[in-house]
C-alpha cells in the first residue's frame, strides 16, 4: 500500500504544479493577455495538455489510483475521499481515445473566442459549427462512459454534481415547473416604478471601484490571498486556499451590476480560502461541487447582499459614493430597486425569482441536444420558445437569447443545472445557519465574519471531501429538499 | 542528419510551452500575484524546474545538439546560429557539476533577499558572505568554461555579450575614460535651477496613466500583441513577437520618470514585436544580445523620448493634461529639465551623459574580483573611491553605492557592461539611420512607424539570429565605434 501511497503523492505533486502553471495561464488568458496571442498560445496549451496527459496516462500512476480504490477502507476518510474522485476522473484516461480528448482540449481552448465573436456579432452561424463539434464531442463522451446504472446526459449531470442525474433534476426542476411559472407571472405582472436616476442614472466607473473595495472589507475578502481584477464576465479563479482570485465588470449605466458580481465571487471566493489548508496540495482542494459552489455565492449575493439590513447599514455608504446620483432616493427604494422581479432576457442579470426558470430552459436545452432530439442548429428557436413559455419573455436576438453564455463554448453540458441547484441549497443552508446564528443581527452589525465562520466550520472547511449530499446532511441536518427555496421565493416575492 | 532535427525540434516545441508557462508565472508574479501565495508557488515553481531540467538533459538531446553543431555547415543560416547558441549554453550542463550549479541556484534563488534586507538596513556585511559565494562560484566557472582562447572575466562578459571581452570592453570603457570624465566634471559643474512647478509639482497617477496611453499610440505599441501595467520596477517582458508586454510605475512627484520608463520599455518590446515571427517557435526569438537590446530602449527613450522635436510635437498634449501643473512653463524650460545632467549616485535614475561612467565603475569592480585582484570584503572602500573619480560625487553611505543594484545578488557578473554599450550602439546607430531616414522630421511629423520601420529591417527582423558585431555591420555598415557615442553625448551635452 505504502508504495502505491507514494506513487500517488509523486504524481499528485507533479500534476500539482502543472495544474498551478495552467491555472495563471487561464487567468491570463481571461483578464488581460493580448487577443493577437491567441494562436500562439493555443498551441503552448496544446502541447502541455500532451504533457499533462502523458503523466495522467502513466500506468503506474493509474495502478496506484486503482489500488488504492480497491483498498480504501484502509485509507483514512479525506484521503479516501480524494481517491474515490480520482478513479471517478480516471474514467475519462481509460475510456476516451487520445487523439479525440486532446482535440476537445484544443478545440475548447480557442472556441470561447469563436463564441465571443458570434455574440459580439449577434450571429448564431458563427458559432454553431463550433458548438456542434462540442455536442458532438460531449454525445460520444457519454457513449464511452455508460454504464448500465448511468447512460447519456445523466453521466454529464453526474460529472458536475456528484449524485445528481435527470431522475434528480427531473424532480427539481418539475416543483419549480409546478410552484414557480404560475407564481412568476402574477409577481411580474405589475411593472413597478423608479426614480429616472437608479433607472437612467450615470455611475462612473472610479466610484463603483471604490465601492468594491469596500466590500471586500465588509465580507473579509483578503487581499493577501486574493486579486480583485476586471473581465468582461466576473469570475472566481482559484488554485489554493492561498491565492483565490476574483473579477467583476463595471458598467456606468448600472450601479447594481458590480455590487452584486463582486459579492457573488467573493462568496465563491470565500469557500475556497476557508478550505482546510490541509487539501492545498491535494485534489480536494476547492468545492464539494459546483452547484455547492454556486450556494455559497448566491447565498453571499442575495441572501445577505440583497437584504434589508444589508443596506440600512451600508447604503449610506453608497450616497456618500454617489451623492449627486442618490439624491433624494431612500434606501427603501434602493431596496426595493435591488429585488424587483421581472420577465427578462439574460440570466446573469436575471433576478431571484425567475434565475431558476433561466436555468430551467437550458437544463431541458441540454438534455434534448444529448439524447438527440434537438439539433443544435434548431437551438435559437426552441431557446426562444422555452423562454417564452417559462419566464414569460421571448428574445428578439441571440445576442440575448442562445448566445449570452459562455459555457457550451469551453465545452461544458451539464453544468448550468447546477446553478438552480445553488439557488436551491441555499435556501436550505440558510434556514439552517439561522438555527445558530442570528443572520439579520449579524448583518446590522456589520458582523459577517460570524456568517463566514457558520459556514467555515459547517460546509468550506471540508473542501471537496465530501459530497453535496453527505455536505447537505452535515450542514442541514437533512437531505436536499427543494421546498426551502420554493418557500423562500414565494415569501419574498409575494405581493 | 534528419532524425537529429526532429529529436531537436520534437524537444524545443515542448520546451518552449513549459518556457510559455513559466513566463507567465514570472509576469504574474511580478505585477498582481498575492503576497500570501509566495510560499506556495516557489513550491509549484520548484517542481517545475525538476521537470525542464529532466528535458533539458535528455541524453538524446544533448547528442542532437552536439550533432547539429558538428555538422552546421549542412544548416541553414538561422538554424546554423541557433543551434551555435544552444551549444554554447551546453557547456554549463556538460561542464560544470551539477552539484555545484545546483547549489548555485539555490544560492542566489535566496540571495536578493539577503541583498534586498542589507539595502533596507544599509548594512554591506549582511551581505557579504553571500557575495563572496557569488564571486566564488563565478570564478570556479570561468575555470570550468575556459578554453584557450577564452579565460577569466572574459568568459562571463562573452556570455552576455557575444564576442565582447576585455579587450573590446577596455578599448570601449577607456575611450569614456578620456573622453568624458573631465567633460562631464565641466558639463555639470553649474547646477541649473528650474521652476518648483517641475521640481515639486504633484501629478496626478490617473493622468499619468492617460499619456502613457497617449505614448503608447505615438510609438505604435500594439496593444493587439502587448499589455501595459503597473510593477514596482519597470521591465518588459516578451515571450514571442505576438506577445511582450511591458510594465511602467507612476510616481505622482515624478512625472519624468514614468514617461520616460514607459518610452524605455516600448523601446524593449518593439525590437521583440519586430522580430521576423518564424522566430517565434526557435529559440532565437528576442534580441541579439543584451547590448543589443538595451541599445533599442535608449535610443527610443533618450535619443528620440528626449529630444526637442519630440516634445515640440506632444508638449501640448502633456499641458492638457496638467494644465495647473504646467502653466507657465515653455517646452523648452521642460526639455532643459528632462535633460539635465548632474553627478548623481543612482545609476537607474542617471542622466544620459554620466551614466557610462556609472557602469565603468562597476566594470572595473568586476574585472578586478574576478582576477583577485579585489577582496569582495573591499568593495565598498573601491566603489566610494570610483565613483568620486568618474562621476564626481561619493556615496556617503552603501545604500546609495555598493548595495544600489540587484544584479550582483542574483549571480550575474558580466552584465552591467552591456548597460553602457548599449547607449553606445544607439548612437552608431542613430546616426546610420539618420543617413536613410530624417528622424528628426520623421518626429515633428509624429511618423515614429518610418523610424520603426528602418529599425525593424535593420536589426529588430533578425532577433537572435545574429551576433552583435554581425549586427552592427548588418546596420550601421561598421564595426562597433564607440567614438559616435561620445561624440553624440559632447554634442548634446556642451555648454
């Protein structure tokens, strides 16, 4: 056992390394490399995505992960844990060709860019033979992975959250189906209305700065371990507990916009640099999975970001940023400025009650292009269709519709479900931490450090050693139950 | 033959991407990576260099290498020169043992941090010990490397400088000698007075920022294969002719010394973007030499940065952005002020004319400890007394003398000389081109891209195909003449 350990841990350390020099280069690639280098370094990514395989394909090490499986009742619970993901992942060595996963690597590698044009383009064309080869690729994935237990888009679902397949998400997305499409169209009925200077005002670019960086103090972001940077779609980029950094955009025309992607990576971030330091060097750093992820920064993001107390402490704040711009608007219009609800297009700007529904459309999206009943040339009518039918709106662009995301461009289907999920286990985390903590008081107090140190001790601590479901037991005390969020909407948003 | 260039090139297409990544690491690290990660990415970075050294000193490599170089006369010419660089860089992997160039790097991986602590406390004996170890291996190398022709300080000159040694370096340096010591001790006997707007003002790090942008556009820095940022020292950083980025730092009581950081570094990185981009995957992309380079970013800074035709043109431009600060003052109080020269103890903030004489000082420390003929433990008493002799001014303190510069604690001795030659080559150069092309209409006309242009075709399209003294026969049709410096430097400098 001893000498599998120790071939594990050599090759853990190397692909360690490599994994740390290919993370910079996709932070690099995302926030501030050059767009005339593209080419260029799409081939260095090629070439080290050879490199890296060679070590992963090394059938010692593949040996020692298989092993280690057999015995890893031996193994204590983390490490365990770790070697159980490792022969989950291991999967893809053995049973995808190389030739085929070395070309999705590099195929993913420049076609965000392809994406990125289409959209800028508003030109569905563009992209779709890109987007077709990624499809192509994920339905021949599924094809080399089945299993008699798991077959076709349940092991993409699977891939992204641990235990989580159609059966799962049928049942998730049906009660937001039963309780929510009904529900949203009478909440989003009636327009309400705003002062022009939250709807129309100007907020230049240097005060919104200002004011990320003061939430960074407010919410215990540390810069010490972190980077706040600009790109054009905020995101979380972590490689240890020690170096999570993150990005947000800022637009002039609306103020709301950075607030809510600062405090929403930073939950992220949060999660990330509260890991037990321990699994720095192991593959367990990081989250239980993406959908536990997503809970803890929408959990940050609405939860606390958009609640009242929230901004009776902090909107003062925001007046003294923009004293011209907030004249005369109370924070109870603010309040209620941050929380409307309404039928809209883009999800990443879509509200609390109707993000669900956004997922929703893509979740039914994914599962008809894997099992084969959609094409994916069909996919900007049918997205508009779906949009229609559950948020109520129906796009007039692909810019707005089929286009606004980037996710099928780097290659992953499966993924968005996870992001309902989040929205979901949060609401359940929630009611749970408010067992133990007085969130609103800690809130008023300006005291969210007891917030982080709740979810320190009860969900970041574990990093990915345990899974969202055994994580939901540990932290709620009960198995993932949708009814939470339901309960939670419906209470917020009732009129 | 063949099999020998696909062994060779099979190994320099992986080198180069672990070189792709690791030089964005360095970029990384030197411009945003959170001071808490340190630890944990020299562990990253450690394990990486395990892993080039594997490549590196891959038998079949080597051998290959050797091959080519036994038989270059079947190559072609840039095959020819690259492969006569990689086999000079063989000698340290066959020649000196490992054990001793690992500790090597071990050493100096830990020295600028006793260098650094020892400059903090202006205390030379903290840094004593590790300097003499510097020297002491510098000259267990010269012993390994020597040949018949090559010995002592001469080794490690040629190193950074192909086909300089002290020959050539004593005939350059002594010409200075002559020349302009006692040209300088007149030139800047007289301390000339300028109004406190220019030697007070406070200049704002936002405007600043905005006429470097402005810079940017004038010297026709793609930003399409380049990034512009803030690092404490100013460097470029170039990893093939599709992307090299440069950094400057603003200093809101200087405004000089961004803009001319900023020329300096565009100067750097346009010989690189210039380079013929089939360099781009050898490993004869970049400069031909230090000297070389640094030629480049004076001539861009100082010789077209610095003169009246430059500012006629864009001292408009600079009022705008300070017009309090600048009111009042003439473009030519402000060009009299970018370049006054004064007896100074810094070589970085030096002046045109008496940086020379800076370098001379260090290269005749150089020279004398690597022949034994100076104790380390004596440097600071010989620096003092230098640089009183040929700058006019004695430190009072090590600060400001022997401990100003990194390069010694990082192991390099041999490449401050480079410094000075390169000024030196910028003049020759400049007038060569002036023969083909009006620089100083081209400037008064903003037609900086007819300057670029000669440059490329000149030099910059040959990145390090060439030798330096090829080079200069290649551009200014002679051999290196450092009397067009001196006499570049008398003309601009004479009272």
């Amino acid at each position: 056992m001893q000498a599998y350990i120790n071939t594990y841990e050599d090759m853990r350390r190397r692909l360690k390394a490599y994994g740390y020099y290919a993370w910079l280069v996709g932070w690099d690639q995302e926030t501030e490399a050059p767009k005339g280098s593209i080419e260029y370094r799409t081939k260095q990514v090629g070439v080290m995505a050879e490199e890296v395989y060679k070590l992963q394909s090394d059938p010692d090490y593949i040996e020692a992960i298989e092993k280690l499986y057999e015995n890893q009742d031996q193994l204590d619970a983390d490490f365990k844990a770790e070697i159980r993901q490792m022969f989950k992942d291991l999967r893809i060595i053995k049973k995808v060709p190389k030739e085929e996963y070395i070309a999705f690597q590099v195929l993913v590698s420049q076609s965000t860019h392809v994406w990125a044009e289409a959209k800028h383009k508003d030109d569905f064309n563009l992209f779709l033979p890109t987007l077709e080869k990624v499809v192509e690729f994920n339905r021949k994935l599924v094809k080399y992975l089945e299993t008699p237990e798991l077959k076709g888009y349940d092991i993409l679902l699977d891939m992204y959250e641990d235990g989580f397949g159609i059966k799962e998400y049928d049942h998730f997305f049906n009660t937001l189906k039963e309780e929510l499409v009904s529900f949203v169209k009478e909440a989003t009925e009636k327009k309400e209305r705003f002062s022009r200077k939250l709807t129309k005002g100007i907020f230049p670019k240097d005060q919104q700065k200002a004011f990320s960086r003061y939430l960074l103090d407010v919410f215990g972001y540390d810069l010490n371990h972190g980077v706040l940077k600009e790109s054009e779609h905020p995101f979380t980029s972590g490689v240890a507990s020690i170096d999570t950094r993150i990005t947000t955009h800022y637009h002039e025309d609306n103020l709301a916009s950075s607030i809510f992607s600062t405090i929403h990576e930073m939950g992220h971030a949060l999660y990330e640099m509260q890991n037990d330091p321990k699994f720095d060097d192991t593959n367990i750093h990081g989250g239980s999975s993406l959908g536990m992820h997503e809970s803890q920064s929408r959990l940050y993001e609405n939860m606390i970001g958009r609640s009242y107390a929230f901004w009776q402490l902090h909107y003062p704040k925001l007046v003294e940023l923009f004293p011209k711009q907030l004249k005369g608007i109370t924070v109870d219009e603010f309040y209620r400025f941050i929380n409307q609800a309404k039928r809209s297009l883009i999800r990443i700007e879509a509200d609390e009650l109707t993000y669900g529904l956004h997922v929703m459309v893509r979740y039914e999206l994914e599962k008809a292009m894997i099992n084969g009943r959609l094409k994916v040339a069909d996919l900007p009518r049918k997205w508009k269709q779906l949009m229609s039918q559950y948020v109520g709106k129906r796009p007039t662009n692909d810019r707005e519709g089929v286009l606004q995301d980037i996710h099928w461009s780097f290659g992953a289907i499966g993924y968005f479900p996870t992001y309902a999920l989040g929205s979901a286990y949060a609401a359940q985390i929630y009611q749970a931490m408010n067992k133990e903590v007085d969130i609103e008081q800690a809130i008023a107090e300006n005291n969210i450090k007891a917030i982080n140190a709740w979810l320190k001790d009860h969900i970041h601590v574990y990093g990915g050693s345990k899974t969202p479901k055994e994580l939901m037991l540990i932290a709620t005390k009960e198995p993932f139950n949708p009814n939470y969020y339901v309960d939670y909407l419906k209470q917020k948003f009732s009129v």
